[in-house]
C-alpha cells in the first residue's frame, strides 16, 4: 500500500541507498547518546569554506528590502513582512508571499495523499537531502538570525544552523526507526492441534494528517524543525507558520525543503510557509481548522495552554518556565560564579534553557569546606556578571541584542516587584552595532516567602536571588515551582552525595533535568542533540520532549491488515 | 537513583534472573508478530491437571454470599457488591471492601515512592510473577467470568484467563523495552580541537504517579490488565475501579498480584481495589482527583470523552464504535456466511470487535465470478445464524448469555428505528441454566440514506443490513462512519486486487483494522496479543492500542541528569 508512488522512482531509490548509512548512524547514535553531531558547529574556512562567511553575509543583504522568492507556491495572495534587527533597530523590509488557511489547508490536504504513500526509508533520504542542501546556507541563516533574534553570530550560526540540522536528523533517525520498528509483514499461524490457522498480516503506520508547526521569535529555526521533520519523516504534510518576528531564517530552510521535493518529483505544498499578513494573526484559524491533526509550538504558556486544548488535535508544546541553579556546596567559588555568568549573560537570558532563580541558603555556600556566607556568595555572581558584560572581548559577543523591546522594559521595570535590587542594569557599547538593543543582566534578591515574584517567568536577562533557610528549602521550593509553573532545566552545585541524590530524586519527580556542578566551558542552558532530551514533558513547562519517543509516536497510528494464507 | 530499594533484595535478584527469559522472549515476540502466547488457551486436563475445572468451579462457588477477603488493604471502610449472574439472574452475593478516594489516594502515594524506586528488570519479574500465580486460579476466574459478564465457558477461560494473562505479559514486555531503550549512564565526551569536554549522563524514565484503571461489565479481567500492567510496569501504583457488576474476575487477579508484593516486601497497595458502595458510583471523584495521573478506560464513549476531556491527565480510552463488514466478492458464499453468522453471534455480539453494519451492494455480491442477488445474500446470511443458534451442541455455548438486561431491551425495541426486519430474535433454551438471560441475534436492513440509524452504536446482537449502490459506496460509508463514529474492527470480502487496495487506504486513514476474506476457524472479533495491535487511537473508538509504543511512553518521562566527568 505504501510506496506506491517512490518505488518505481529510480532516482528517489538512488538517493535513498546514498543517505542510508547517514540515517543508520543517526539511529545508532539516539542509542548510545554519546557525542554525535553531522552538521560542524565550527563556522571555520578551514570547514565550511574560506568566503563561506562573506558570501552568506552577501546572500542575506540580497533579502534587505525585497520579496523572497524562493518558495514554490504559486499565486501569492498577499506580500507582508514584519521583521526589524535588533542590532540595527530597523525595519529589515522583506515580504514573504502570503495564502488564506483554505488555499493552504487545500494544498496540503492534496499533497498528504503523495507523501503518505512514500516508503519511510525514501522520505528520510528526501528529508536528508534537504539538510545537506540547507547547509550551504548555514551562514547566510546565521546573518538572518542575528537580524531577527538578536543572537550573537557564533550562536546564531551554531543555533540555526548545525544545531538545528543535527535535532532535524535526530528527528528524522527516531521517525525512522519507529516507522520501522514492526514487520511491514508477516505470516502470522497458530498451532491449533491437527492443523494450524494461518494469516498474512500487514502493519502500516498511517500518519494523522495536516501538521502546524508555530515558531517563536528567538529560535526562529532550532525551535522549529524538530516538530516540522517529525511530521514530515512520519508521512505529514506541514505548514510552517513562523513568529511574524522571525521568519527568513526558516523561510530559507522552507525553500531549501521545497526545491528537494520538486526535484524528486513531490508536490512543494508538502512544506508550506504561512505567513501573518500585515493587519492580523492567522495562527489560531489554522490551528483551529478541522484538517489540521497535529500541532507544535514554541513560545509563551498562555497560547500554549490554549493549543493544548483544542480537542481532536494532537500537541506538542514547549513553554514558559521557571529555571532554578541551587547552591549548596561547591569546590572553587570563582569558577563556579563564572560559569553562571556566562549562563545568565548568554543571549541576555533570552532562551528557554536560562536560569532565572538562584536558590542560596542564608547561612551560605560551602567552599570546599569552608562557609562562606551568602552576602559574599551573591557579591561575587554580581561581580562575575560585571566582569564578563564589560569586557569588551567577551561582552557583546555574549550577550547579543534583546530580541523584543518589552524584554527591555521588563528589565527596567523590576523595581516594582516585592525584593531589593543586587545588580543593576547598564548601557553597554556594541562596537559593531551602535544601535544595538543591548541590556545587561540584573540581579534581584526575593524572600523565599514571595512566591508570587519568583513563580513566574521574567523572561530575558532578569536573575532572582532567592534566600532560603537550607538547601532542602531550596530544593523544595525549586521542585515545588517546576511542578506548578515548569521548568526546563536546573543547574545545581554540591559536593554532598546524599544532597546530589535528594536533588535528582525530587526534580526528577518534577519532570527537570539536572545539571550538577557545571563549570568551565559548558552550561546548564546547552543541550546537545542525540543526547539531552529538550523539554521532558513531565511539568508545565511543555508537553513534549525533543526527541524521545513518544515525540515521533504519536504522529502516526499503527493499523493492521490480515488475511488467510493461502493453504 | 533507581533500584536502591531493590538491588539489596536477593531474593528479588533471584526472582528477577528466574523470569528474565520470559521477559526476553516476550520482547522477541513483540517484534516478530507471528503467534506466541506464554499461557495455553486450551482448558484441557492434560494441560492445567484432571480437577483444574472442578476445583475452580468449587473455589468460585465458596465466594458465593461471602466477603472477599483476600486482599491485602487493611481496615475496610465498608464492604458492598452488586453482582448477579446471567445465567441464573440471581444475585452473587460477593462483597467486597471498600475505601474512601482518600484513603485509596494516601495508601497509592506512599506506595508510588517505593515502587518507582525498583529497577525496571525487577518490576517486571515481579509482574511476571504475578501472572504464574494467577495461572492456578484461570478456572476459578473463567467461572467468575461466566457468572458476572454471560460468556460462554469456552470464552471466560480463554478471555478472561490465558488471553488476558498473554495481554498482560504483552504490556510487560512492551514496558520493559521502552524503560531499557536507553543507557542508564553514557560518558559524553565532546572533541573541541585541543581539548574535550566530557559529561557523565545519567536518563532515569520518572513514572507519572496514581494510575485509575476502570473496568467494564464484559470483559472484566481482558481490557483491564492491559493498562494496569503498563503502568506497574512504568512504576506508577494502580488503582482498579471495575464495572460494579463485573468485580470477582479482576479482585482475584489483584489478590494474587498483593501477594506477591507483600511476598517480595513491597506494599500490596502498590495495585489497589476500589469499589464503588452501593449508593454511590465513585469513578468521577476518583478521576478528578489532582494525584492521579494516568486514567484507563473501556466502556461507552460519553463517560470516555468525559475522561478525556480531563485536564492534567494522560488518558486511554477504548470506547464505542461501528464495525463495518463490507461484502463485495467471494469464492464460497457459504463459508463467509458461515464465518460471518458465527462472529455475530459469538457472546451475543457482546464484543468490542463484533461487527454490527454489514454493507452489501443492491446489485448484489460476486460469488467465483457469478453474481447473486442482493436478496439471496441477505437470506444465506440469515439462515446461517439460525442454523448456528439453533444447533443445540453450539447455539448456547457461542451465545452466551447477555450480561445486562437493558442490552435486550435495545433488541426488542428495534423496531421502532427506521428499517425493516430481516431476523427476529428468539427465544432458545441453555441446557445447563434454565433461567440463563438469552437473545439470539437479530438482522435489520437500514436504508444508506438513514445515517443516523447505522452511525450509532447498538451493542448486543444486532446486525445491519445496509443496502449500497456499490462496494464504492460501501466503502465510503464505511470510512465515514469510522472517521466520525469510530470502528474497532472491519472486515472486508472481495477477490479484487484493486478494491482490497482501495479498502486497505480508505479504512487505513479511519484508523481501522481489516480482515480480509476471513472464513473457518477465525473471525473478525479476535485480536491476538503480540501480533494484532488492539484499538489504534486513530478513530473515535478510542485514543489508545493494546499494546503499541505509544501505550508505554505516555505513562513515563524520560529525564536526564549530568555532571562534568573527573579529569
């Protein structure tokens, strides 16, 4: 029944031999989840090229001030673009063609009738080929993402490029091996005495339908692919429907997505892009439309709760949450408050990895042995951020530009939240960008009894310090906020075993993964594709994790078909 | 973190490399799919022993008019029971303690933390355990089921004992896998040029918490251990709210399962019994309850949905649906007739899988190559169920008995749908049960115009006869009505390679199972365990499959813990 239309496609089979092995090893890597990365997070000439740089920066000022014309959906209805550079505080004036939710839904509903049918092997080498063709635009997507997220360029490279393919591939690899997972046949026959019955029997995975990928404003890309190639591995046509924000860095892999399918014969409308137009959101129309069975977003827990809702649909979602770091005890001070500066610095807070809550106890930290108390502990974190936002090598190469003014004036308004001010906010120069959106991390102390300040969300560079009684009441608390307001990571710093057991037990019943004792060059705010699950699920942080299992399974449903064998 | 309760236990050490064997070859199974079943369907002596049905009629008889007293949760709040036989429509006069939700809730709590603690490997040795125990007592569990849902011997020992057992296993092994899917640990080393960044990982799969399995009157035992063994497999405690009228069959599966545990050192409350008092159905109270986490279900489709709808829970349903046959073409109408008669009437059409709309086109059915009329089908079909119920060495044992009297009076008011009488029902004698509550199935033609006789489902012996313009047409109301009103099972009669392609895509896309072509010794109604996934989730019949991927995972989070390896 399946491979009805690819199998005759000597040129798809081709393609499906050449990409095999990449989607074996990707599979082998989901198992052993170890270090495994395809796509080179290193932007060096000595990899991707020595004018790969330029020439990508080139590619995106081709954009500035024009329509994007890549897509191959005909018949634009409308042009509209929103986007502005938070580097350059203007307008970056590209239209992207626009499509009622019926002409979209209309297509897609046509093209889902195609990929349906295609054998999973053959539409994970398609999707393959995508990345492969996705990857010699790595730099000019991370010049789109700088100008759109606010992104420093190492992270908007890294992010939206290699990151971004190799969760694309993690996601194709467990599609893969779920589609896979059952015989497509069997003879099924039970020994019943003198004789035995016998059966053929047949398994298909049938996807759900019309998926809706929703982006955010931040990770327009990294954000956005796992869903958009876990629906279409699984056999789903997807529409992409981008924070009007933050839309060429996906609008390229769309086109890249596109031009694939076309060449190997596919109806383009198996990935379309939606767009906003100028006077109104279209999102809630598509996610609300009959056709659409599955959805994935990113962003805030408002809308989120509202999509997870909708009854008939199956949803994915990753939304706000409350990250802690939890103090107790440490060997080296200084390394310790470095990391975390880093990790509070990092794209000033802006992503969903951030810690927010920094849980000490009153009577201080211990180091290495030695208490030192909690007014120098908190002292030094705000002279680490003092330090790394200032120096002029480091300092804007972190912090990047805040994506969204009212990030900014969350910032400057944190006054009025019940707690007292431990680091202000300062004006730093981005050398390279005099109109930069910049703000540096604040650090705000909070009673642990005002749980309504540090129960929400303060998304971008904001840092509460919370004061507790013990590193119990700190570990009760953090447990306490993921479970009722989620949390996608939390760092925490200990050199007793039995606290580091308290810890992983009670946030690991919290559904929050646990990074101990991070210092040097790696954070809590990192996560590494075919090893960290990204969002667990397990609070209300998100419902879904990329990409474990139950990310992929619930795209398809298993149907079986059986007859007798012939005697 | 895991096993810490359970690694210092040798005798659960011992008992976990006894049974691993089992476990193994149950996962083999899992994805071999051909037959395999660990506990044999045939009640013969030879097998069980020469007074296995003696002395389980007997055991089943010393319940009568007593308390049940196996369980092991101390200090009853209050004892009650509301079952009566179908056969003898008398009271049984069974009690049973009962509990306030509290006190099931605290008792299901303090024993989550202990179970979730047991390493995936012991868990399931434990369950397995539980099944071996459960295996002396299939007679006395066949006799229970017998005397609360009406079936026929035959199918209360294979339904409710070996069948259920296999399900049981199925979930086991299935959980098995997905909690071991994943290394424990994995050092993470990440080359970065001169250096490399290493990680120690740990991924522990966290239980959700508090699992509601709620049973059925019909097959009390059969669709309950499916999720109650998935989720004591995952690690999360069980309560089992069964259908008030079907309790022995599941409470003696639970009494051995809390001996085993108490065996073993663990609190019996891990599986727990909850009954609803005489006055009062406690279902919804124990459902809304914010503790429990996952709900099971099979029963009607409005409670279903209500379930469902429940915010914060994760939900299985199998709930009602309408199982279409299609007829188009057969070599031997007298067979399928036959075949088709028999799966109608086998437990009165009391059965998830029972077909009810049988499509057949008005220009009639090819039989090798000749074309009957529409008329004569219709009668050959009719004839064939007399000539089943009324042979007096089958009739009675494939009917049954009907297991709730308002069942037959859906058959007796058939009348007053919109149609015509093809088959009255009638009245025929159980030799062994003069007073056995009995109705024989009865055939109805629908016109296809009257949707709305046909899209509901008329559970008990009622089949529908709709007359189509052509197998076209068939299909698509079949389709149709399994995309709005569910289906469970199809089958499906045709010799045309192309019209079986053309069924396998329509019904594939409503999510719905077909047998083709079934004739002798096997029928549409069975859905074997390790090989035939049971219910997809792809069409209103239900959101869950015994026993597919999906059916584990959702019952876990995967979390991950990590820390920098010493140098």
């Amino acid at each position: 029944m399946i491979s009805t239309v690819s199998q005759e496609n000597g040129v798809l089979a081709d393609l499906s031999q050449r990409h095999q092995p990449i989607i074996d090893r990707a599979v082998q890597a989901l198992h052993e989840r170890t270090f495994f990365s395809q796509y080179p997070e290193n932007p060096s000439p000595a990899i991707y090229g020595e004018t790969a740089d330029q020439d990508g920066l080139a590619s995106y000022k081709k954009h500035l001030g024009q329509r994007f014309t890549e897509l191959l959906t005909p018949e634009s209805e409308g042009w509209a673009g929103q986007e502005e550079s938070p580097y350059e505080q203007e307008k970056l004036g590209i239209t992207y063609p626009y499509y009622s939710t019926e002409t979209l839904i209309t297509r897609a509903q046509a093209a889902f009738h195609v990929w349906r049918k295609v054998s999973p092997a053959q539409r994970a080498a398609v999707l393959v080929e995508t990345l492969e063709r996705v990857k010699a635009r790595f730099f000019e997507i991370a010049h789109a993402t700088m100008h759109t997220t606010g992104q420093a360029f190492m992270m908007s490279f890294q992010a939206s490029g290699p990151h971004a393919a190799d969760r694309a591939l993690e996601a194709i690899a467990a599609g893969y091996e779920e589609l896979t997972r059952f015989p497509e046949q069997q003879v099924w026959e039970k020994p019943m005495g003198k004789y035995s019955l016998k059966l053929n029997k047949i398994w298909t995975p049938v996807p759900k339908g019309i998926s809706l990928v929703i982006g955010c404003s931040t990770f327009p890309t990294w954000n956005t692919v796992p869903g958009m190639y876990a629906s279409l591995v699984t056999g789903n046509p997807v529409i992409v429907k981008p924070h009007p924000k933050g839309v060429l860095p996906i609008a390229i892999f769309i086109a890249e997505v596109q031009k694939v399918l076309a060449e190997y014969g596919f109806d383009p409308a198996i990935c379309q892009l939606a767009l906003d137009p100028d006077d109104r959101l279209i999102t809630k129309e598509l996610a609300e439309h009959p056709a659409v069975k599955l959805i994935d977003y990113t962003g805030g827990s408002t809308f989120g709760n509202y999509l997870e809702g909708l009854s008939g649909k199956t949803v994915f979602t990753e939304k706000a949450g409350v990250n802690p770091i939890l103090l107790d005890s440490v060997e080296d001070l200084d390394k310790v408050v470095q990391n975390l500066a880093f990790s509070l610095t990092l794209y000033s807070g802006q992503m969903c990895t951030a810690p927010q809550n920094f849980f000490i106890p009153e009577t201080g930290v211990k180091v290495a042995g030695e208490l030192v108390p909690y007014e120098t502990v908190v002292q030094k974190l705000a002279e680490a951020v003092t330090g790394l936002v200032n120096n002029p090598k480091a300092g804007p190469h972190v912090l990047g530009a805040i994506q969204n003014p009212l990030t900014q004036q969350r910032v400057k308004e944190l006054g009025s939240l019940n707690g007292k001010s431990l680091l202000d906010t300062c004006e730093i120069a981005n050398p390279a960008f005099s109109n930069a959106r910049i703000c540096t991390p604040v650090l705000y102390e909070v009673a642990s009894r005002d749980k309504d300040v540090f129960s929400q969300e303060l998304f971008g560079p904001i840092a509460l310090v919370i004061k507790t009684k013990d590193t119990h009441e700190s570990i009760k608390l953090a447990q306490e906020m993921a479970m009722e307001h989620g949390a996608i990571s939390c760092g925490a710093y200990t050199t007793d075993p039995a606290l580091k057991a308290e810890i992983m037990d009670q946030m690991g019943l919290a559904g929050t993964p646990v990074s101990f004792n991070l210092t040097g060059g790696i954070y809590v705010n990192q996560n590494a594709a075919f090893s960290d699950f990204h969002v667990t699920g397990g609070n209300p942080a998100g419902n879904a994790s990329f990409t474990n299992p139950e990310f992929m399974v619930k795209r398809f449903t298993w149907v079986g078909f059986r007859e007798p064998a012939a005697v």
